[in-house]
C-alpha cells in the first residue's frame, strides 16, 4: 500500500504533464492498460462527487439491506423458501455495499488506487461474486414467481432444502466465475478514474477478451432472458385470469363475481405489471451501461473516458440500493411486520394481508410483493 501522506492528487504529484496512468503508485503500475497513458488525471473536483454519491447510496444500501435481513429473518410469517432468496439478495448486496463503498471513498480521498495490487484484485473479485449473486437471486425470485402465478397447484413447492441447494449453486458458480480472474482467465485492474477495479476490458488478445464475453452470458443474457421469459408468462396469465373472471361475471349476469373483486383483482394486477416492470428496468438500467463498457473496450468500439467508465462502474452498484425498495417495501407482510418493528419507517398505504378471493390469488399478491 502507498505511504498515507496528505492527499496528493496526480497532477499536483510531479509537476504538470503527467497521464492517469501515471498517477498510481509504483507497485500497481505494471497492472494499467497502456489505454489510460492518453488521459491527463481526473480533476479533484469529481473525486469529491463521486466519494458523495457512492457514500450516499452505501449509507442507503446497507442500511436498507439490514432492515430488510432483518424483518424478513425475524418475523415467523415471512420465513418462507421464496423468501430466502429476498434474504439473499439483501445479504449479496450489503456485501456489495460494504466491499465497495469505503476503498472508492478512500482512494477518491487520495486521487488514485492506494491499496495496493491484492485489494485491487480483491475488489474486482467481490465487485464481480456480489453483482453476480445479486443478479441470479432476482432470477431465481421471478422463476419462484412464474412457478406459484404460472404452474399454480400443478407445481412442485418450493422447499426449505431446494431454496438452500439453489442459492448454493448460485454462490459457487458466482465463486468459480469471480475467481477466474486471478487464475489467468483475464484480470482485475484499475479502472476509470483509477479509483476501483475491474476485469480487464481493454485486454487485446482473444483469450482475455472471451472471459467477458462467456461471463456475460453467464451473468447478463441468461438471467435478463429467464427474467422476461417469467415475467411474459406471469403477465399473460393474470391477463387469462381476469378475462376468464370477467366471462364468468358477464354469464351470471353480475357485474362481477363479487363485490370490490374486480377492483381487487385490478390492484393486483397494477401491482404485478409494477414490480415487474420495475424488477427487469432497474436490472437493465444499473447494469447495462457497465456491460456496454465492457463490451466498448473489448471490441474498441467507443473512446472510453476515466469518467464514463467511473460512473458505469457506480451505476451498477446504485441496483444495490434500489433492490430492497423494490423487493423489500412492495410486499403487503413487509410493511405490516415493518410498522409493527419500526414504525418511523414505514410507509404507504396498508394493504390486506388474507383477501377474500381465491388461494391462488394470495399467492399472486404475495409472489408479486
Ligand atoms: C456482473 C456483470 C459483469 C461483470 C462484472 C465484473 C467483472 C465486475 C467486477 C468488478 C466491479 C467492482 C464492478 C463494479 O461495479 C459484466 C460481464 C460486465 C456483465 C454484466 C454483469
């Protein structure tokens, strides 16, 4: 690690005229792509909005993963299978928060990676294993969702051991693809600002270069296509339900089959199209410029800044705030175990828990939350 004298910016380092390249210490200079030698250092100024921004939503998501960790583990009602993997994915992006937030602030603090070779290669590892992890738990949760809406009673329940055995293989493949990196299949190195670490997109020779693209496969296209596969599915068959429901209201002369269920059945529905939409937009939206970034420096196709690449590699840690928003605050039991918990801190409208209408329908209010 760099000797912790004051803060001393790049440029202000040796004089003038010196590249981004140039301003990390000695010991990790063999790990930067000769592409950063055309950059001059970032000015001080982005460092300080950055390191705001990222403690911002560090302070938010680990604080909103926590509560959501722990309402879910302590209130009997909500220990359910599904829900593991809510847990999950407020546990993978704690984690995420936590390896991440304090060395940007620190070597923002500082101008430049100051930790050293290992902690680089450590931080692309846990950057890399949590975005992982956090991707597939939001897959296995629409998969949960599509089984209890789609399949309905002609499922197979989800059970405690098979929650846990997929959540496993979830963790180790995530593992085996998060170290790769360290056993030769591409790299971790400084990236952006110099500020965090990532693979090594600007890698030229095709061995490097095949990492990112299997891995996003992996972590990107495979979980985006069963998300819209699940979510097709879900929309489609309340879509069927309520046109089957209306039917059968029109039959019988009704103006529906009960009273407020036709409103009920609305909500639900609003409710579904939300978080689903919701789910697959913050998805896309977090992650999708850091991909682009990616795929920009394997393929040389756009003149990637310190800046961009920065803020791409920020914007895909912001999906670890929005998630337990998303997850967490939608679900009808969440809120009301939050209320009784931690009043100050709920919010919005309270919903029914038990409705009047059929079991499959709770199932659709519950899996939607
Ligand atoms: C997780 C995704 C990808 C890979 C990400 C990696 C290798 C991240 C490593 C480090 C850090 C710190 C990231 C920070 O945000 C792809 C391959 C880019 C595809 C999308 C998902």
């Amino acid at each position: 690690m760099a000797s912790l004298q004051a803060p001393m910016y790049a440029h202000m380092r040796s004089g003038q005229n010196i590249s981004l390249a140039e301003s990390v210490p000695p010991e990790i200079m063999h790990m930067i792509d000769p592409y950063w030698y055309q950059w001059p250092p970032m000015e001080p100024m982005w460092f300080g909005i950055i390191g705001f921004v990222i403690t911002v939503l560090g302070i938010m998501s680990l604080s909103g993963n926590f509560i959501v960790m722990y309402i879910f583990t302590s209130s009997k009602a909500l220990r359910t299978p599904s829900n593991m993997f809510v847990v999950n994915l407020a546990f993978s992006d704690f984690c995420m928060m936590f390896t991440m937030f304090p060395p940007v602030v620190l070597n923002g603090f500082y101008g430049t990676w100051i930790m050293g070779p290992f902690m680089c290669e450590l931080y692309g590892l846990f950057g890399s294993l949590f975005g992982c992890v956090s991707i597939w738990s939001m897959t296995l949760i629409a998969y949960d969702r599509y089984c209890v809406i789609v399949k309905g009673m002609a499922r197979k329940p989800l059970t405690v051991t098979s929650a846990v055995v997929r959540l496993l293989i979830v963790w180790l493949i995530c593992g085996i693809w998060a170290l790769l990196p360290l056993f030769g299949w591409n790299r971790y190195v400084p990236e952006g600002n110099m500020t965090a670490c990532g693979t090594d997109y600007f890698a030229k020779d095709w061995w490097n270069r095949s990492y990112i693209i299997v891995y996003s496969m992996w972590v990107y296209f495979t979980p985006l296509l069963t998300i819209i596969f699940s979510y097709y599915h879900i929309m489609k068959a309340v879509a069927a339900h309520e046109k089957a429901m209306r039917e059968q209201a029109k039959k019988m002369n009704v103006a529906s089959l009960r009273n407020s269920e036709a409103d009920k059945s609305k909500a639900i529905e609003i409710k579904l199209a939300k978080v689903a939409l919701t789910t697959i937009a913050l998805w896309f939206f977090a992650w999708t410029p850091y991909t682009i970034i990616n795929y920009s420096g394997i393929f040389e196709s756009m003149h990637l800044s310190p800046l961009s690449t920065i803020c791409g590699s920020v914007f895909a840690k912001a999906n670890a705030v929005c998630n337990p928003i998303v997850y967490g605050l939608s679900h009808p039991r969440y809120k009301l175990v939050l209320k009784e918990k931690m009043p100050c801190l709920a919010c919005g409208k309270e919903e029914p828990v038990t409705d009047s209408r059929t079991m499959a329908t709770t199932e659709i209010s519950e899996s939607a939350a």
